[in-house]
C-alpha cells in the first residue's frame, strides 16, 4: 500500500509539476496617465519610475497568487535605490518586495486558481491614493474595473493623510473597520468608497461584488489615472 501511494503522489507532483511548465506567465503592462511621476511597484515585479505617459511591462508567473500592483508618490531615492514615499512606501526601497505603506489603492491578482481561473480585483482596503483602471487585453476576457472617483478631494476629514485617503482601520484599527473576527459588515465609512467606487473592494468582506475572473493565461493592463 504504502508503495502504491508514493506512486500516486509521484504521478500527481509529476502532472503538477508539468503543468506549471506549460502554462504561461501573464503579461501586465502598467501604464502611468497622471500628469505627475509615479513610481510603480509589483509584488512580485519590483518597481520602476513611471513619468507621465510611461509604460513598464511585467511578466508573472502562472499559479501566483496574493499579488498587488500599485502606484507609489512624492518619492526621493538614490542611486543605490534608498529613499522614501510619501504613499505607498515599501521599506524605503526603489524594488519592491514587500506590501506598501497605506494609502495606497491596489490592484490585486491571483494566477490560475480555481478550475484554471485568475482572480482580479481594485481594493481600497489599504486606503487610496492614485486612480486605476485595471483590465484584461487578451483571452476575450473584457470586464475592465476602475476607481476613478476624486476620492482624495472628498475624503472624509478623520481619513485624510498627506497625498491620500486612509481606509478607517489604518485610522481606528477595531474590529469594525478591520474585520478581525471575519463578522464584520459596511460601515458609513466603507460606503464612502463604495458609493464612488463601485467596483473596488471597500473592506475586508465586500467580496460579492468587488471579486472578478477571467480565464487562466489571460493578460492584463494596470492604469494609473486612466
């Protein structure tokens, strides 16, 4: 028994393993419309500045997944790649490879999930910063989600930080905001977001509405200021 089970499991890390081979990266090109410099950054990716009109393309592996792209402002770094933004920050460094600082609206992803699904959403559960468009461009997936509102002109006077909108738990850090014990429900606070952003994620359980697929091997396009 125990010789015929190594066997299976050899079979099934043999198929894992071959399909993981021959299932291909998604391409994302991040392009930067503001009329100020971003910095980008991807986890995984690394960073890159982005002045108005610049686009940088990365390639994600397939089966990725707790993935985020988002834009990072007002930021200084050396030539060694040390420094600091005022949004999104990821350690003070240019490459990425961790999270960012809240406020920061993400797009998110997970590769080649569930029956061979991607899963993508636009969260502001970090807070937001920049406006975003994030879309698919190929597969004939269309369903394009963005967050275009001027969230940051009319942010709640308890949210406001310098160049953005923090979601209330960055502010209050309770269970009501934060959704610790996985109870928690819309807030007025939440549905500020939700009300401008209809698409985007606006707290940790806003998962019905906020969740989209496309089919595996899909690719994609991220859009700051669209």
């Amino acid at each position: 028994m125990a010789i015929l089970e190594f066997k299976s499991l050899s079979i099934f890390l043999m198929i894992t393993i071959t399909y993981l081979a021959s299932a291909e990266s998604a391409r994302f090109d991040i392009t930067n419309k503001c009329s100020y410099t971003v910095w980008a950054a991807a986890v995984p990716g690394g960073g890159r500045q982005l002045n108005s009109g610049e686009t940088w393309g990365i390639d994600v592996a397939a089966g990725t997944a707790g993935a985020r792209i988002w834009a990072r402002t007002n930021c200084n770094f050396d030539g060694s790649g040390h420094g600091h933004c005022q949004t999104g920050d990821c350690g003070g460094v240019l490459q990425c490879t961790a999270y960012g600082t809240p406020p920061n609206t993400l797009a998110e992803f997970a590769l080649n999930q569930y029956n061979n699904l991607d899963f993508f959403d636009i969260s502001l559960v970090d807070g937001f910063n920049v406006p975003m468009e994030f879309s698919p461009t190929s597969n004939g997936c269309t369903r394009a989600i963005s967050c275009t509102a001027d969230i940051n002109g009319q942010c709640p006077s308890a949210l406001k930080t310098d160049g953005g909108c923090n979601n209330p738990c960055t502010v209050f850090k309770t269970d009501q905001y934060c959704c610790n014990s996985g109870s928690c429900g819309p807030t007025d606070y939440s549905k500020f977001f939700k009300d401008r952003c209809p698409d985007a994620y606006s707290y940790p359980k806003d998962d019905a509405t906020s969740t989209f697929t496309c089919p595996g091997g899909t690719n994609y396009k991220v859009v700051f200021c669209p």
